[in-house]
C-alpha cells in the first residue's frame, strides 16, 4: 500500500504543532535544580513532613477526606521519589545516593510519626478511609504512572500550573504511610503490608515516570572526565534501580494477575450460579489459594448441578480453582450476620422501587386531579364572560372527558360543555359558542350540548 507522503508531513506538522513537549521547555538547569532542593529534607522541611503526617493521621482517624487531601498537599514527600527517577535518567550517582537516603529517611520518619499518633489516639476503629490504604490495586500503579509523568513533564515546562499538587493528592503517597504506622500501633501485619506495599508501588512508579520523562524530553545527561569512573557510575545506577525495580515489578505482576482472576470470578458467579430462587448472598475471592466461596440461601443446590457448574470453570480460565460452596443455614461456615445483612439490603432495596412506584402514581394521579381542578376553576372564570357575550345562557358546565371511538377504538380527550338557555338558540348562535369556547379553552375538540 502506497502512502501518501503529503499525508505523513501533515501528520508530522500536527505532532509538531500540538504534541511537541520541548516547544514549551524551560531551562534544564532550572527543572534540575528545582528537583534538586526537593530532595534534602533537614529543618523545616523535616518539620512540614512531621506535622503533614499528624494532619493525615487526623483525617485517617476521624475519617475527614478534606483533612487527608489537605495533609497531601502539604507534604514534600514527592521530592526524593523524583530525585530518584532523575538521577538514573542523569547518570547522577551522587544525586541518587542522597535522593535514596532522604527516601528512607522521609519514610522512616513518616512510619514513626504515625505509629506515636495511633498509639495514643483514643479512637482505635479503623475507619473506611484508612482501610481503602490497605489493598493496593492494579490502578494506583496507573495512577502514579501518569502522575509521574505528569508531573516532570510540568516542572520542565515554563507554565508550571498546578500539576505538582494535583498529582501529590492523586498518587496518595502520605495517607498509606500514615495507615502502615496504624499496622503497627495496633499490631496489625496485615495493614501495614498492604499499605507499605502501596507506599512502594506509588513511589517506584512516580520514580519510573520521572526516568522516563527525562529522556523523553532529552535532558543533558552528566558527563565524566574519567570514562572508566562514568562506565563504573552507570554500572552502579543501573544494578541500584533493577534491585529497586524487580520487586515492584513482580509485584505488580502478581496485582495484575490477581484482577484478572477475580474479574473471571466474578464473571463465573454471576453467569454459572444462578439457580431459580437461590441467591448469592457472599463470595470470597482468593488469587493466591486459587479459591473462590460462594454461600447460598434458598433452594439446595444438588451435587449434579455443582459439578457440572464446576466443569465450566475451565471456560473461564479457572482451571485448578477450588469452588466451596456453602448452602443452607445449618451450616456452620455460613456467616449468619451477612445473611441478615443480605436480607436487609433486599428489604431496603424492595422497600425502595415500591415507594418511588407509589410516588410515580400518586404524580400521575394529582396531574389528573389539577386537570378537573382547573376545568372548575375555569368554568366559573368562563360563565360571567359569556353571559356578557350570549344573555340567554342561563347556566354553564365544563369537564374533561375521554371519547372511545367503537369502530376503530380510538381514545380522545375532549372537553364537554353543557349549557342552558331561556330560548332555544338558533344552530348559528350555537356554532358561534362553540368556536368562541375552542378558542377561550384553547382546545381543539369541544363538544357542546344544549338543553
């Protein structure tokens, strides 16, 4: 297939127009230096760390958003990550050394800070805003990715705007060092590695983008007099960030794994066990046992139906997975307070379509009873008017009607009026009525008995 190469300029001018990072890059110098400053943490910067850490420990403890995401834009803790990120993108080793050491000690000081806080505090329940810190998922890699990179990419720009913060709040980096000292003040393994976990992703992943938004934007790298110290130095870099880097990437495989197996789960659950009158009222997803447990309420489910549910599992690459599933009320794994929890929410659920049926029905039947609110309203509105204009009327009623055509069954609505008069009007004066009442209604169809 021939291509067009006016096509391909076009292509290449539009990217130079509109995609072109260095066309608004500032000087190198500066974006270095300013990351630079970032990275050593002594006296006042210690000191907004420290108190950043209590307000996020605050806002994890009475569960305040607002206080969590004031406590993010406050800590620096976004400089020694992208110190980091820098220096293997520099060939910097000395950078790296101190990005590393302000690492540790920032994080170190974070854990401690938090853990004094969660001793001490007297509201030891672990809200819901410290327990979403707990399980890292396949998104905040994501997240802190294109953080990352959103955020070098604005401190080597000229318009500096407002990323920095935007990504500090985004990337969430103070809130699971504040829920790991939370682990182990309440001796919680669990907690801490999970938040640990997601400190470490975070971290790895800002610094992954920060590298590779350097070389993108082809910053200067440092150059050594002595070319078999600079070939030491690079040798240095890369071993520090493959150690760094491993983990984080195996980790980050086993994540993904996981949100796969559980989407596949859940995808079985919902397709394969759903019997007639039987409910799934709780599932437990396990990726590293490869288990799922599933409890039923309702009718039993026969061993027939389950194995050939069981031999499905293959379909959706489950293969080796244990399906438990647990049915009836006797039974001891079945988690009773779940069980009314279900019913309840079912309750609430069906409680909630019946009231807004009943609240559309009452609507529609006040419109229709604002519709002959408005005939009566209207009607004594209407008869000084055409006493005026027809003295003989001696009296006038209006109403809303339905007419059924029998033939065709056609349903109209019309307005019906019923007049009297003191003489028997001629069929023009009648006709002149009825025009001048279609107009007055503003209805097309009115029919108008004469008594």
């Amino acid at each position: 297939m021939k291509i067009d190469r006016r096509n391909v300029h076009a292509v290449r001018a539009f990217i130079r127009e509109y995609l072109d990072l260095r066309k608004d890059k500032d000087d190198e110098a500066k974006t270095v230096d300013s990351i630079r400053k970032g990275v050593e943490f002594k006296g006042a910067n210690l000191w907004i760390l420290i108190f950043a850490v209590f307000m996020a420990s605050f806002g994890l403890n009475v569960n305040s958003t607002a206080v969590i995401i004031g406590a993010m834009l406050i800590s620096p803790l976004m400089g020694p990550i992208m110190g980091v990120g820098m220096s293997v993108g520099l060939n910097d080793f000395e950078l790296m050394k101190r990005s590393l050491k302000s690492f540790f000690i920032t994080t170190g000081f974070c854990v401690l800070t938090s853990t004094i806080y969660f001793l001490f505090t007297p509201i030891a329940e672990a809200q819901s805003e410290l327990l979403a810190r707990t399980s890292p998922s396949i998104y905040d890699v994501f997240i802190a990715l294109m953080g990352g990179l959103a955020g070098i990419v604005a401190l080597s720009t000229t318009e500096k705007g407002n990323v920095i913060p935007g990504v500090a709040i985004a990337t969430a980096l103070m809130p699971p060092l504040c829920t790991a000292g939370y682990g182990l003040a309440s001796g919680n393994l669990v907690y801490f590695l999970g938040a640990f976990y997601l400190y470490f992703i975070n971290s790895v992943f800002i610094s992954l983008a920060t590298f590779l938004g350097i070389r993108i934007l082809h910053f200067k790298r440092k150059e050594f007099v002595d070319k078999q110290r600079e070939k030491r130095v690079r040798t240095y870099i890369i071993i520090v960030a493959v150690l760094t880097m491993c983990p984080a990437i195996y980790l980050t495989i086993d994540m993904i794994k996981g949100a796969f197996f559980e989407s596949a789960a859940n995808r079985f659950i919902a397709e394969q066990l759903s019997f007639d009158n039987t409910q799934v009222i709780n599932k437990k997803i396990d990726h590293d046992k490869k288990e799922i447990r599933v409890a039923l309420i309702g009718p039993e489910v026969s061993d027939e139906q389950l194995n050939a549910v069981r031999e499905k599992m293959d379909k959706y690459k489950l293969k080796d997975t244990k399906l438990t599933v647990m049915q009836g009320m006797n039974n001891k794994e079945m988690d009773v307070s779940t069980v009314r929890a279900m019913i309840m929410e079912d309750f609430y659920k069906n409680s909630e379509a019946r009231l807004k049926e009943q609240s559309e029905k009452i609507g529609e039947l006040e419109q229709q009873l604002r519709v002959f609110e408005q005939y009566d309203e209207i009607t004594s509105i209407i008869a000084p008017e055409m006493k005026a204009l027809y003295p003989s009327v001696t009296s006038v009623a209006l109403s809303r009607m339905l007419e059924v055509q029998i033939d065709s069954m056609k349903i109209d609505t019309i307005a019906l009026a019923l007049l009297s008069f003191d003489k028997k009007p001629k069929q023009q004066e009648i006709d002149k009525i009825n025009e001048w009442l279609k107009a007055r209604l503003r209805i097309k169809n009115v029919k108008l008995v004469v008594e």
